[in-house]
C-alpha cells in the first residue's frame, strides 16, 4: 500500500491536534503510537467510563477507536486539511473489563478525499490481551480546515 506523506511536518500537525482535542482531554486518551498511517491511543479505566456492570461504556471504546482512525488518516493529509468522520460500523467483540484500552487505528486505502481506516481495541491487563472491538471508519480530508 502507498502511504504516501503530503505533509513534511505531519507529525507536529498529528500531535498538535490531538494535545487540541478537549473530548479525549477529558476521557484520560492518550497518543502512544505515531507513524505514518498508524495511531494507538490509549484508556485507562476510571469509574466514570465504565457502564453499569463495571465494563468500560460502549461510548468509551467507540470514541477512542474513532479518534485513532482518524488521526491515522491525518497523518497522510496535505496541510491545511483536516479531518472528520463521515461513517462508522465497530462491532464490541469482548466486554472490556481490563484496566486499560489501547485503540490502533490504521489506514487501509488512503484517499484524497475519503480515506478508509480500521480501528481495533484490546483490553490489556499485564501480559494478557483481549480484542475488544473492531471498527471500520470513512474519513473526510476537508480543506481549509486547520486541524
């Protein structure tokens, strides 16, 4: 697959949005892993993400995986684009109950306009791993969008 960079600074571009972005601010998200059409965000579980039996909320896993699609997207972006998501399909595999989530969202057809990313989430506990969710994301390249 061609993942070609558009952006020589696309990596200060990926890292400065996110460090912008006040939602996974607020859920303790955090970059792990940066490459050219790859991000891992990472989720510690707290009480205020969990549901009702202790398991991290659906709404949780959703947001973190969605973020690492679309940062990963936004790694192969010219600048002075940005990026949103138009669709998205995960299916929750396991019930997520370990103590943190790491989100791995990589481009499989990037695109000047859609570019198609996959997320999977896994609930680590030590050494342990258990695949949580798998999604299938679209996202938008909007120019003149700072991001």
């Amino acid at each position: 697959m061609n993942l070609t960079l558009r952006d020589p600074q696309w990596e200060s571009r990926v890292r400065t949005s996110f460090a912008a972005q006040n939602f996974m601010t607020h859920l303790g998200a955090v970059m792990t892993h940066l490459a050219p059409g790859e991000v891992d965000l990472e989720l510690s579980l707290r009480p205020e993400l969990t549901q009702q039996h202790g398991f991290f909320h659906a709404g949780a896993t959703s947001s973190i995986a969605d973020s690492a699609a679309g940062y990963a997207a936004l790694s192969l972006y010219p600048a002075g684009f940005g990026v949103l998501t138009s669709e998205f399909k995960i299916n929750l595999l396991n019930p997520a109950r370990q103590p943190r989530l790491v989100a791995k969202g990589r481009v499989i057809k990037p695109g000047r306009m859609l570019t198609i990313c996959q997320s999977d989430v896994y609930g680590i506990d030590g050494t342990d791993q258990v695949h949580v969710a798998a999604g299938l994301f679209t996202l938008v390249a909007l120019e003149g969008m700072k991001d």
